[in-house]
C-alpha cells in the first residue's frame, strides 16, 4: 500500500475542514443587508467664489461607489466607500473618500430600531481649485434604521474628532481643521431601482474664522446593469490669505455618472 505524499494529506485534510465548517442544510434566507456598487463615466464641474481668485474646472473621468448596510444579530454596519479620477484643461482632478461604522442596532420591532454606531471616516478631494481633505476619528453615529433584504433607510445624527484636515481654496487660501470637533447629520435610502445618500458637517474650527460647512448628496436611479447617478458637493467657510485675514468661500461641484451596477443587492442566500 502506498503512503500518500504530505501534500495530498494537507489538502485532504484541509478540505475535511473546509466540509465540517459548512452548516447543516436548512430553509435558506436572505440575511438583512444592502450592498451597492456602480461604476461608470463621469462628468463634473467646480465653482470656487470667494478667496484669493474666483475658479471654474471641468472635468471627465471615472468614478466608482459602494454604499452596504448589514445586520447580524444586534450588530449593526454601515459602509461608504468612493472614488474618482478625472482631468480637464485645468489639471488632474480626483479624490476618495472611506467612511466605515459599526454598533448595535437595539429592536424596536423585526425590522427597525435605534442605531448606536462608532468608526471612522477621511478622505480628500482636489482640482486646482479646492483641496479638501480630513481624517476623523472616532466618530459617533445616533440614529434609527430600518432595514430588509435589498431595501434601507437609515438616518443619524454624527459627531467626532477631525485629527487632520485642510480646506484650501484658489491659488493660495488656506484652512488648517487640524484637531477640530464636528457634528452633522447622515441619512440613505434604498428601495427598488432608487439609491439616495446625503450628509451634513460643520467642522467647528477654533481659529477666530467661520465654520467650515459640507453639504454633501447624490441620487441614483438603475435598471441593471445600467445605471445613471448626479451628486453634488457645497461648501463654505473662511479661509486665510497670505496677508493674514479671513475671506469667505463658496465652492460647489456638481457631477454625472452613467455607468453600469457591479452588484446590486444579490446578497447570497444562508443555508
């Protein structure tokens, strides 16, 4: 009789793992989770008033989002994950932007209930106009949740820390948001072909300047595999010239995207 070679036993051995882990069979269900992510062209335009010079860019390039919620027994997660790359006559223009929570989701009945989430989110976007960018953390998330398989509404109000950030505008006005508190509020929704997202911040810097305020949104509308999103992007808030003083800022962007759904809320089946 032969004796097998140590790698067939490794790879028997590991698949007999791999078997017993598998739970016995039973009535499959959808877990309570929605996952999105959209790929496509994308088209944008930034205005920048205020400052040291007024500026305009357009840009095209390609962008991808993926926005998921789940659940799992009382834990609860929520993750926004973006990026694009783009260029123009005036530049480069690009940015990503990671925001990931987790907590618990205490039931005020089968499918909704009060959120209490804690993470952390940064990111940057710049052309050659505008530069914003922060890293924050921790952030704290208070809300209410309704989620089922495919479907989402999620609303919260939010709180943290910015450890590193700077909101830059024009040729050379500048913000330092650098250990700076910020509150706002987050909300999504998901139901059939329909995929909205909106946040508010206020970054409550303590240099004797305004604060620097985001509005934040996008909308998107699908028939798989093609899909068709705009987002827009406000701002404004003092920055500092060479001289010294504060000026206030606008800077606004709005974008196009029309691309196609990588996967769309087929969460896998538990056995």
């Amino acid at each position: 009789m032969s004796v097998a070679s140590p790698a067939r036993t490794f790879v028997v051995a590991l698949a007999s793992l791999v078997v017993s882990l598998i739970p016995a069979p039973a009535r499959a269900v959808d877990p309570p989770a929605t996952d999105i992510t959209v790929t496509g062209l994308r088209g944008g335009l930034t205005r920048v008033r205020g400052g040291d010079r007024h500026g305009d860019v357009t840009a095209f390039g390609l962008s991808v989002t993926h926005v998921g919620f789940g659940l799992e027994g009382l834990f609860s997660v929520r993750a926004v994950n973006t990026g694009s790359l783009a260029g123009g006559a005036n530049g480069i223009e690009g940015g990503i932007g990671q925001a990931v929570a987790g907590g618990v989701r205490l039931p005020v009945g089968a499918t909704h209930g009060v959120v209490v989430r804690g993470g952390l989110e940064f990111g940057f976007f710049g052309n050659k106009y505008l530069w914003d960018s922060s890293i924050e953390l921790p952030q704290l998330q208070l809300g209410y949740q309704w989620l089922v398989p495919r479907s989402v509404v999620d609303v919260a109000v939010k709180g943290g820390y910015v450890l590193v950030g700077r909101h830059n505008t024009g040729d050379a006005g500048t913000r330092d948001l650098d250990g700076s508190f910020e509150w706002g509020g987050i909300g999504a929704l998901h139901i059939g072909s329909i995929d909205l997202r909106a946040s508010y911040t206020s970054v409550q810097v303590n240099d004797g300047g305004s604060p620097v305020d985001l509005f934040e949104a996008a909308i998107c509308g699908h028939a798989k595999p093609l899909v068709l999103c705009t987002d827009i992007r406000y701002e404004l808030g003092d920055v500092r010239l060479l001289d010294g003083r504060f000026s206030d800022t606008v800077a606004s962007y709005v974008g196009l995207t029309a691309g196609i759904v990588l996967f769309a809320n087929d969460t896998k089946k538990r056995r």
